[in-house]
C-alpha cells in the first residue's frame, strides 16, 4: 500500500456542527486527507463560508437542526450508499444552570441536540456501515461528561449520556466491523458562549474552574483527535474516552 495515500482516501465522513469550531476544523482536516464530508450545521452561512473556502467538489452541504428527523433523513440521503464515519460534533452549552435553577426548556433543548440527535443521526447510519463490515463514529462528549464541576447540570448529564451511548454503541457493533469512540475536549477555542446564567454557579463553579482549567486548546488540535478515532490508525479502539484536556482529568 502507498503510504501517501490519503487516510479518507475513498471514504465518506458525515460531520455535524460543521459550520464552525470543532466541527468545521474536522470537515476540513477530512477534506485535506482524501474525505468526501457530508457537512451539516444549523446556520447555513456558516457551511456557505465552509464551501467558500473549501473549495472542493467532495464535499456536501446540508443544512439544519440535527435534532429534526427530517434533516437527519437528508444528511443520510446526501452521504449515499456508503457511510465510512461519522462525527457527532454539534452541541450546545446550559448556562451553567444548577439543578434547582434548570427550566424545563433547557433541559429538553440539551438533551435534545447533545444526545438525542447523536442517537438517532448514529442508528440512521448504523444499518450502512453494519451492511458494509466496517464503521467509525465519534462523538464529543466533554470533561463535564467526566466530571461534575464542569458545566451545569444539563449539560453535564448529557455529556455523561453521550459516553453510555458511545460504550453500548461499541458493545454492541464492534463484532459487526463499526467502532465507536468519544472524544472529551476540555475548553476549546470556538464560537459557543458560555455564559453563567445562575449568581449560585458562578460563586460555586467559578472558583473551581478558575484553579482546574487549563489552556485553552484549539480546534485543530480537537479534529486531529477525531480523526485518528475516524481513521485506520485505530483499527484496534472502541469504547474509548479520549480526553482531549491538557491534562485537566489528570488533575
């Protein structure tokens, strides 16, 4: 084999929340090795900008909220009859909610595009991949998925949500050839705001953070996690939890 070939040379890769930070850092490290990118996000200017500097007839747009079976059905459609991995990257933060303090919308609206969309836009690809004897998805889950200092309490437990699903996932495909992993990023430079919405979390939490956190990461650094996960070159991981923190969970 000619170890110049691409690694996604060939292959399809569906990334959600394309359109910026983690989620178009991965479309574009994909395009670089070889990928076609089915690429979909919310704000379709965002993937507008995404073509626009791209450039590249391999990848594909699809605009809308994961969360919407009718996009999901779109994203499926546009990625075709090969479906080589899948990036679960769109997700949205809480303010830092305490429990006490969570509406009933937040919660929903959390848990709705942080777990629920992985799973169904994961079970829409499933059947393709299983068909094919091979597979590779990867969701971001988070440090606050390791952790209960790190976001408030929806956010917390759907990232917690996303790592079981990542590890039933993986117990339960990983004889059919389809691997499935998480990534858990500590702060990473991106256009999601993280407000504190709550005084009590932010004399709480604020202080913690404050004394745990480390540097912030980049995007970049985030995709080329994800795509070792997407790639060969971790034929053998499945299950796994990779913290992507600048040693924040070694603290």
């Amino acid at each position: 084999m000619d170890e110049h070939v691409p690694r996604f040379d060939g292959r399809t890769v569906i990334v959600t929340g394309a359109g910026s930070g983690i989620g178009r850092a991965t479309a574009e490290r994909l395009l670089a090795e070889g990928a076609r990118v089915v690429a979909t996000d919310v704000v379709a200017s965002r993937l507008e900008e995404l073509a626009a500097a791209a450039r590249s007839d391999r990848l594909v747009v699809v605009d809308g909220d994961v969360s919407d079976g009718g996009v999901i059905a779109r994203i499926v459609a546009a990625a075709g009859s090969r479906i080589d991995g899948l990036a679960n990257v769109a997700g949205i933060m809480d303010g830092f909610l305490p429990t006490a303090e969570v509406d009933d919308a937040t919660w929903e609206r959390v848990m709705t595009v942080n777990v629920t969309a992985l799973m169904r836009l994961s079970r829409a690809v499933l059947p393709v991949m299983v068909a094919a004897g091979a597979g590779s998805i990867v969701n971001v889950s988070s440090e606050a998925g390791l952790r209960g200092s790190a976001a408030g309490t929806a956010y917390t437990t759907s990232k917690h949500a996303v790592i079981g699903l990542t590890r039933s996932t993986a117990f339960y495909y990983t004889p059919s050839g389809v691997r499935c992993n998480a990534v858990a990023p500590g702060p990473v430079a991106t256009n999601i705001e993280a407000p504190f919405k709550s005084a009590a979390a932010a004399e709480r939490v604020g202080p913690v953070l404050a004394a745990t956190v480390p540097s912030v990461a980049t995007a970049a650094q985030l995709a080329a996690a994800i795509t070792w996960l997407l790639s060969d070159d971790s034929a053998n991981v499945s299950g796994a939890v990779l913290a992507s923190d600048g040693g924040w969970a070694a603290i």
